[in-house]
C-alpha cells in the first residue's frame, strides 16, 4: 500500500512540473486592441491596457501615406511599421485602410498627429491631417514583438528560348520618356497602360510622345478612374467611347493630366494606335522571370502591377529586396529592364522624379508580386516601312526591340 501511495504522489508531482513548463513556455495571449478612426477625429480616447490601433484611408499607390508627426514618447510609442489593407477584388489603383498601431509605455496625456504625406517630398504640405488625444490610463500588455523576416515566393526562372543578354536597360538605349507624376490620384493604371505605348512609339518612330493619361482616366467606359483600374490597351487599339471617333491615342497636350474623375468633354484627335497588346503569362499572375526578359528584349518595356507598402514607399535607392512579403497587388508601374548582377529588375513609377532613383526603383526578382499581370503592346509604326524586305523562303524572321534599335541607331552588336 506504501509503496502505491509514493507511486501515485511521484506521478502527481511530475504531472504538475510538465503543467508548469508548459504555462512557462506557453505564448501569452494576444493583445487587446482599441480600434480608433475617423469618427475619432479631435477627441480624447483612453488606453488602458489595451493597443491603440488606428485606421485612416488612403492609397498607397499614390506614394501617399499616414505618418506620425507629433506624440509625447514617453507616453505613446508606434509598434512596428503602418501596412496597407485592400478590400474586394484586385484593382490597381484601389484606395486601402492604412493601420498604425501604438503601444501606451507611460500613463499620462499626448496628442497624436498624423500627416497623409509622401515621405520623400519634404517640403511639401500634408495633404490631410489627423488629431486625436491620448490619455494613457494603464501601460500596453503583451505588446508583439515585431514580426520575424519571411520569405517571398519568388517567381520561377525557366531556360529562356533565345539568349539573352545578363542586363538590359531600354533607358540608357533611349527607348524611356520622361517620368511622369500621378499626384493623389489613383490612376496609375492610366499611367502603366500610356507608359510602355509612349517607349514603344520612341522605339518604332523616334519620336518622344506624352501622351494624355487623363483622357483614360475619363472618358473610359469601364467605371474606372482615380478609385482604381485595370490595362487600358484597348482604348489605343479599338475600343472606343460614346462621342469619340475613333480609338487610339490622345496627346497630353489636348487632354492635361488634372488628377481628378473630370469629365471627358470630348471628342478629341486620335492619333497612334496598337496592333496588339498581349499577356506575357497568366492575366492574374506572375510570370517566370526569363518569360518577363524575353517579352521586354522583344518589345521593349512592359507593362505590369506590383504590390506598394510602406517600405516600397520610402525606397531611397540600391536594390529593394523587402524581407516582408506583399500579399496584394495594387500598383501598376513599367518595367523598363533588368541586371543579374543586382538580380533585379529596372521599374518606372509614376510618382515623379524625387523618388527613388530619378523615379526609378531595383527591384529583387520575385519580390512584392512584381511582374503580375505582365503584358507588352505590340504598335504599329506610324511611318511604316514602304517596302519592307520579306524573310526568306522557308525561314521565320524574328526581330526583337534591341535588333530595331541597333538598326535605326546605326550601330552594331
């Protein structure tokens, strides 16, 4: 009987010992959460415990975003960077709800200032502001730390069909017209589509166009404007809107770019068109890195979307290689080239000169959905060959953006 008495205490007592090792080891429970927003706007809210989390809307395909400009530190701190959260189907373009998250370290009173910035335009008046009070009753519980690296899915290399050369930029071979600027308006997909039509023109004809983002913006029939959109090809090849006479391209200076859902007030001149615009692989997806090289070498600089968050917002230059993924595309940007040596790809933006690199941005192969959506356009040139030679007999002649440039430019591989 002794001896089943010390049996069962041992086990009793080893029980208890797991039991506290587990509560030791276990995570603590995550923290609660104050959710302010707009409505809150000039009150007074009260921490106690909990995270102050706050949402505001914005578009972070603009380049804008919500950025602390004032608090007491010893009161309210930030936890971790602002990400942008998209709601419904992909829309590049679309507005989002920017969450910023604190932490109460202090019990005390601050007022919280929040500016709708870009971050690199310094001197530049916020385009909106927010204040709210802070009164910090109780300090933060089971504050996160701040997430660990993951890694992004990268996009998948296949051997390419031709060789092709370790870097191409289509800027340094004069195939780039200037960046241009959305301002506030989210119709970078305007600025995505007229982007790789205005380097293929460049290419084809020798002539620097700009051409009117604004006249897609709105005379399109699609719904689509500074809320967001998708491609516009067919509105340069042949879709065209009530009152218009016909598709194709409308210059910037007959419709100036206002960034605003104006009205059409049309009809206008219409003047270079496409052939063809295709998909390099899945409309909604990315394609293998070789496929993207390939289509730009052939075509020159390409369409596609990418996924923008606080941290591609505030690229100051190298290569940008996040070791937080992106999980939704919202951006559409021109590719105009890539270097394996930086194993990364040359983006165009359109948020104006100051940012980046002269507009320009690395960006790592694979990283933040780059290259979805990928498509190039196929124009055909306004001043035509009159009698161009045929292939011969038997051969297919394949000539791609690089061979027509080394041709029209005199020079020699």
């Amino acid at each position: 009987m002794k001896t089943r008495i010390t049996v069962g205490l041992c086990l009793v007592m080893v029980l208890l010992v797991a039991l506290g090792a587990h509560a030791a080891t276990a995570a603590p429970p995550p923290a609660a959460e104050k959710t302010i927003n707009e409505a809150h706007r000039g009150q007074r809210v009260e921490v106690k415990g909990e995270l102050l989390v706050l949402n505001l809307e914005g578009n972070p395909s603009t380049g804008y975003g919500w950025q602390v400009q004032g608090l007491d530190n010893a009161v309210l701190r930030q936890v971790g960077q602002p990400e942008w959260v998209s709601a419904g189907p992909v829309r590049f373009g679309a507005p989002a709800t920017q969450v910023l998250r604190f932490a109460g370290v202090g019990r005390g009173l601050t007022t919280l200032d929040v500016a709708y910035v870009r971050p690199w335009d310094k001197d530049a008046r916020p385009a909106k502001s927010y204040q709210v009070e802070v009164q910090v009753s109780q300090p933060s519980l089971n504050v996160p730390a701040p997430a660990a690296p993951t890694k992004d899915e990268g996009a998948a290399s296949t051997p390419s069909l031709t060789a092709l050369p370790s870097s191409l930029n289509w800027c340094t071979l004069g195939g780039c017209t200037p960046v241009r600027d959305q301002g506030a308006c989210g119709s970078c997909w305007a600025f995505g589509t007229v982007g790789s039509l205005e380097s293929a023109i460049l290419l084809q004809d020798d002539i620097s166009r700009d051409l009117s983002e604004q006249y897609l913006v709105s005379c399109n029939v699609d719904g689509w404007g500074c809320g967001g959109g998708w491609w516009a090809h067919d509105y340069h090849q042949w879709k065209v809107p009530p009152g218009e006479p016909e598709a194709g391209a409308v210059w910037e200076a007959d419709f100036r770019y206002t960034a605003t859902d104006a009205p059409c007030n049309g009809p206008y001149t219409h003047h270079e068109k496409l052939a063809d615009w295709v998909y390099i692989g899945p409309e909604s997806g990315v394609p293998t890195v070789d496929a993207i090289k390939q289509a730009i070498a052939d075509h020159g600089p390409v369409s596609s979307a990418v996924c923008v968050n606080t941290a591609f917002q505030l690229y100051p230059g190298g290569v940008f290689n996040p070791t937080t993924p992106c999980r939704q595309v919202n951006h559409a940007i021109v590719l105009v080239g890539w270097d394996d040596a930086k194993g990364a790809w040359l983006l165009r933006n359109s948020w104006g000169p100051e940012w980046g690199e002269d507009g320009y941005m690395w960006i790592a192969y694979g990283k933040s959905l780059v290259g979805y959506s990928a498509n190039y356009v196929v124009y055909g040139s306004s001043t035509p060959d009159p009698t161009p030679t045929p292939p011969p007999v038997g051969e297919t002649m394949h000539v791609s953006a690089i061979d027509m440039w080394y041709a029209m430019s005199g020079k020699s591989y």
